[in-house]
C-alpha cells in the first residue's frame, strides 16, 4: 500500500468517534406537533402530569461500533396525528346551599315568608247582662207621690221668679213639703205644701194639693208701680188649691207631661186709697188669680229628672196685670 493510503486509513477510526459523539449529543426531534391538542387547551380541567420516568442507564458505544446499534428506534411506532385519550375528570360537585337570609353575589338577600300560626280555637267571653232599668219616681211637679219616706227636690229658675221644692212622703198616697219662690230678691214668698194622689197608676195619674204661705216685699204697697205685686198678683199672704194630670208611658224613662190648674187667693193687709175721695179702705182685701200650668219631668237617671214648664196666670184685681206668662227651667232629684 501506498503511504498516503495507509495514512488515509489511520484517520477513519477517529473520524467514527465523532461521529458517534455527535450522535448522542443531538437532542431527540419535537414530535408536539403530531399530537392532539391536550385536555387543558379545550377547557377541561387534567390532573397535573407527574414527571416521566428516567431512561434506562445505556453503556458508551465501543470503539468503531456504529451509533445506535444494539438499541431499537420506537418513536416510528407513534406516527403524527395519533388520537389521545383525555384521563377521565369527576363531575364538580354540587355548591353548597346557603342560608336562606344569605345573600348572593348579585341579588338582593332572599329571606323565607314568616310562618303563620295555627288558629286558634275562639275564646268565649261571658258578658254580664246589663240590669234593667229602675222606674224613676221622683216626682214634684206632677200627680204621682213619692212614697212613703222618700224625698225629692226641685231646682228651677225663669220669669218672673225662681222656685226650690222639698217634699218627704208621710204616706204612699200622701206627701208634704216646703216652697220657696223669690222674684229676684224683690218678692220672697214661703209656702207650706201638702199633695195628696187619688190616681196613682202608670199611665194616667191625678192628684190635688193645698199651698199656704206668707209673702215679704221689699217695697211698701203705696211705693209700688208695677213692681212684684203688680206683675204676680200675690199680698202679703196667700192661699192656693190646685189639680194636677200627669201622664207617662210604659217605659221606666219615659218623661212625665203634667197640666196644672191652680186657683191663687192673695190676702192683702196693706190697702191703701189711690183717690183721698174714695174714702178709708178696708184693713183687708183680697186678690183672685188663676194659672194654668203645662211642662215635663223627664227622667234622666233613676233619681233625677230634667223639668221644664210654660204657664199663664190671670190676674182678678185692676191693679194687678191682667194677665202674665211664666217659664220655668230646671231639674227634680232625690237626696
């Protein structure tokens, strides 16, 4: 052989080292392109990849062995495209369930509707009966007596003068009493009174009664001109017979209407002649008048009663007014 033959020859060895070692220091080829698209990438939740295994431990290549030998290539088995299977997920399991005053993200907090409770049975309430209504009695004005030892008394005020009345019963049919009249302080007149009932029903009563008293003035008879002798026809003393109606209904308050026919004969002490020819006048002269009273007691109360009365009296002496109207106002009661 020719010397640069045999030199030639010397360099091959060498030449297939490395070779060899630029075999196995190449990197392997990128073969993410001839897979699907993993799990992650379509939106599917993966377990996170563990770390792949460790290659086997290979032995350096002999001198003048080809690269390669002895070790099978399998990465032509995998060709490009080959499907992959997703590793199977677990369903998301279901979010808890919050309290119903909770409030979500987005909305108003939701609160459950109150529970209403079971009715219960009604409860009876015993109602005490109103007791009836009591009659009232009490009666000064009209017919009717009080009875025996009951009271009764009266308050009224009008023209021309202001009365107060206090009866006691002496006897179921019978009553006695006092009567104070004063025309305004002008004229005081007290009476005595006795009033008996012939009549005493529930519908229609009658009764009579007697009144005598005596008069004080507070001007003398001679000074007067149209003053309390002149506008009631009363003197110094009087004496009165009168008769009464009543009638009231069934009702225990219903009102008493009562019509009063009174005769009045006044006894005057003080005369005097208002002509010096007429001559000396008598130490006595006496006075007629008649009144013809009209009015109600309603009953408010079991004791007491609203009293209103208009009259007209009629007057028998020329110096006296022929005739006079009266009104009353006031109320009947039991002490």
């Amino acid at each position: 052989m020719r010397p640069a033959s045999r030199k030639a020859l010397a360099r091959w060895p060498f030449a297939l080292g490395l070779l060899a070692f630029a075999a196995s220091a190449q990197p392997s080829p990128d073969e993410s392109w001839s897979t699907l698209p993993s799990a992650a990438d379509a939106g599917v939740v993966a377990p996170v990849p563990t770390a792949p295994p460790l290659p086997p431990p290979t032995t350096p290549p002999a001198p003048g062995a080809r690269p390669g030998a002895g070790k099978a290539d399998e990465t032509w088995f995998e060709f490009p495209g080959a499907p992959t299977v997703a590793p199977s997920v677990a369903p998301p399991s279901a979010p808890p369930t919050s309290p119903p005053s909770a409030r979500l993200p987005d909305g108003p907090a939701l609160t459950l509707p109150p529970v209403m409770a079971a009715p219960s049975a009604p409860r009876t309430v015993l109602v005490k009966p109103r007791p009836p209504d009591k009659p009232n009695r009490i009666s000064v004005f009209g017919a009717p007596t009080l009875g025996q030892w009951k009271r009764g008394e009266s308050v009224i005020f009008g023209f021309p003068t202001v009365e107060v009345r206090a009866y006691v019963g002496l006897l179921d049919w019978l009553d006695a009493g006092l009567t104070f009249q004063s025309m305004y302080g002008f004229m005081n007149d007290l009476r005595a009174v006795v009033k008996a009932a012939f009549v005493n029903g529930p519908g229609v009563s009658l009764g009579a009664s007697l009144e005598g008293g005596v008069n004080f003035f507070v001007t003398r008879a001679a000074r007067e001109t149209n003053g309390p002798r002149w506008i009631t026809g009363r003197r110094n003393f009087a004496l009165s017979p009168a008769l009464t109606a009543t009638y009231q209904g069934s009702s225990p308050r219903s009102g008493r209407a009562f019509l009063t026919l009174r005769y009045l004969l006044a006894f005057d002490t003080e005369p005097f002649a208002k002509d010096p020819l007429a001559g000396v006048p008598s130490s006595l002269v006496l006075g007629h008048n008649f009144s013809a009273t009209i009015g109600a007691e309603i009953p408010v109360t079991e004791t007491t009663s609203f009293v209103f009365a208009f009259g007209l009296e009629v007057h028998g002496r020329s110096e006296d007014s022929p005739a006079m109207p009266t009104a009353h106002l006031g109320f009947t009661t039991s002490l």
